[in-house]
C-alpha cells in the first residue's frame, strides 16, 4: 500500500508524561505511527506543561492542552470541541484511570462529531474498581485478594480483625504500599488519600512472583489480544523498567475468561501475583493500556493500532501468535528543548 493510497486518520492521545512513573501516551502513540495500514496524524493532550512526550520529536504533531478531569465533562468537552474544529478528529485514545470516567460519559457525544472511542462501558469499568473487585472475582470464578475499603486513618486500629500483616495499603487510582506495621499502614494511608482521595484500599498480601498481562477486548467477550509480561526491573515506585514477554497459557486463559466475562472494550492490564503454587491472584485491574504497551509491538501483536481499527469501525482477527523472550529496557533521557516552547505550551495551552 503506497502511502498516498493508505487512510489518513488523526488521532488523539493523552498520558504524555514519561516520567519515571510513565504514563501510556508515548508507547501508545510509538505502536500506532509502527502500523503501515494508514497515514496518522497525533495529537498529543498533556494535562501539564513539562509532561516530556510534549517535546519528544516524532511523538505528537500537535499538543493541546486540556482541563484536569476534576473540572468535569462539560469543560473537557469544551475544550475537545475547540480542538475538534481545527484538527479533525478521528480517535480519542484517553490513557490515564482517573481520566476515563469523564471520556466514557462522554463518548456518545464525541461520536456525533464524529470523534470514536474504544472504551469499556461505565458498569465495565466499575465492576473491575479496586473497591468492587473482590466481589467481581466471587462472581466470574476468579482469584483476588480479600480487601476492605476504608474512609479514616482509625479503622487500621482493627484491621488485625481482618487480616494479618504484612497488608497492602493501596491509593483509589495509582500506588500501592506493603506495610508491615500499624505505623506504616497509618503513614501509607494518609499519603495516598492526601495524593488520591479518598477510599484507601487495604489488601491481603499475597506472596508470589508479579506477572503482567496486556490484553485487548472486542466488546463482544473475544480477545483480540493478551501478551504476559514479567519484570525484570522495578522502580522504587514499583514500575517495571524492564520486562520479558512469557510463554504462559494459564494467564492467556485468565486474559481470555476476564475479557468473556465483562465482554471488555478496549485495552486493560492485568496484575497478577503467582504464588509458589501456581495460582494467579488478580491484584488489579487497570482499565487502559500500560505504559509498557509497546512491547506487545515488538511482540508482533501491535495492540495501540488494534484499537484504532476497532475505534474506526473496521473488523480485527485475534492474534494468534506472539514472539516469546522480547525483553523491553525503558531508560531516561535528556531532551533538549527551548524555553520559547515551554512559554508556548504553558500560556496558549497548544504547541
């Protein structure tokens, strides 16, 4: 297909900062210009003025600036309408947890502009909350760890009722804490409801070897893919820096049973414990891509372009093969760039 004769999308994408707690939107964006099928245009959407994938060369043609999704609908819808008459949107691929909430209410409006989306719908999207999930996996059959959500500080007092420690005391979007005393649970709690809010999340710990899975659902309960991944490197922040794609029927299965369960739409991320037994605990379920999405690219199962297909209407056969043994190695880099660029992005909110 020469490149006069391939479709030209333009294509929108959130989850910018590749910090060292990365968001998505690179990888995303990376996986998407790797596909052949057609001529993309990205347009990068950046919550922040120093969010790094802004000044990458060859990531965005354009970022916008948009409202922090505490604003609400109707000023990001303002603000995507804005953006909409000058570059014409095709798809809207939105990256972060807390973000989802406010692009999902919305999609049916941006579907009459013409803009798609491939999302879960909200009950999707609630019932793999961290606060309902133990519920959904007595419901669907699936191992999860027993937790208990809390309002205040006071309630770790008796969290000895309950479970023993260590526990995992986790944030209501991002982060998760192993406390191994009443101090440490105290000290995890109000630094996760002063970053996220409130509930915190108090979890049993589960002993095991952490696996990953990427996957993606059609919305008709078929799984058009799912790549394990094991870390191979962790931050301080429990982010993988590097990572090894596996060869694991058992957590395909458990992709695949997830994925019929909630007729999934859209990308997710599994975070499984493996036990020295074999048995895969689901400790989360993040509802987008992760950061570490490109490496189902480099797998052969080029997820981020899947998406875009499906978002635009077209049918997608479920990979059936991956390749075993790729390894991602994430590192930091120092981009240069001007303060004019910086002054541009930050007081016209475009760039």
């Amino acid at each position: 297909m020469t490149s006069s004769s391939k479709p030209k999308i333009t294509v929108a994408v959130t989850g910018l900062n590749a910090v060292d707690s990365p968001g998505p939107g690179v990888a995303v964006i990376r996986g998407i210009r790797d596909c052949e099928d057609f001529d993309v245009r990205i347009i990068g959407l950046s919550y922040e003025s120093l969010e790094p994938g802004i000044y990458m060369p060859g990531i965005a043609d354009k970022v916008y600036q948009i409202p922090y999704p505490a604003a609400g609908t109707e000023a990001l819808l303002n603000r995507i309408e804005y953006i909409h008459d000058i570059e014409k949107l095709d798809v809207i691929i939105p990256n972060f947890d807390a973000e989802l909430h406010n692009f999902i209410k919305l999609s049916s409006r941006l579907k009459a502009m013409g803009i798609h989306t491939f999302l879960p719908s909200i009950e999707q999207f609630e019932s793999r909350d961290k606060v309902n999930l133990f519920e959904f996996g007595k419901k669907h059959g699936m191992l999860v760890p027993r937790d208990k959500t809390i309002y205040d500080v006071g309630e770790l007092n008796q969290i000895t009722k309950d479970f023993e420690y260590p526990i995992v005391v986790k944030g209501k979007y991002y982060e998760a804490t192993v406390a191994y005393t009443l101090e440490q649970a105290q000290k995890a709690f109000h630094k996760l409801n002063a970053k996220w809010g409130l509930p915190v999340i108090v979890q049993e710990f589960i002993q095991g070897t952490e696996v990953n899975i990427a996957a993606l659902g059609d919305g008709q309960g078929n799984t058009i893919s799912a790549i394990p991944m094991r870390k191979l490197f962790i931050t301080d922040k429990g982010k993988a820096w590097a990572g090894i794609t596996l060869e694991d029927k058992t957590l395909i299965d458990l992709a695949e049973k997830f994925i019929s369960a909630t007729k999934w739409r859209g990308g997710f991320e599994l975070e499984i414990m493996r036990t020295t037994d074999g048995k895969p605990y689901i400790m989360e379920v993040n509802p987008r891509f992760p950061a570490w999405i490109y490496l189902t690219t480099g797998a052969g199962q080029n997820q981020p372009a899947a998406l875009v297909k499906m978002a635009m209407g077209e049918t997608v056969k479920p990979y059936t093969t991956y390749a075993v043994g790729k390894i991602f190695v994430r590192y930091a880099w120092d981009q240069i760039t001007d303060v004019s660029e910086f002054q541009k992005i930050s007081a016209f909110g475009e760039l």
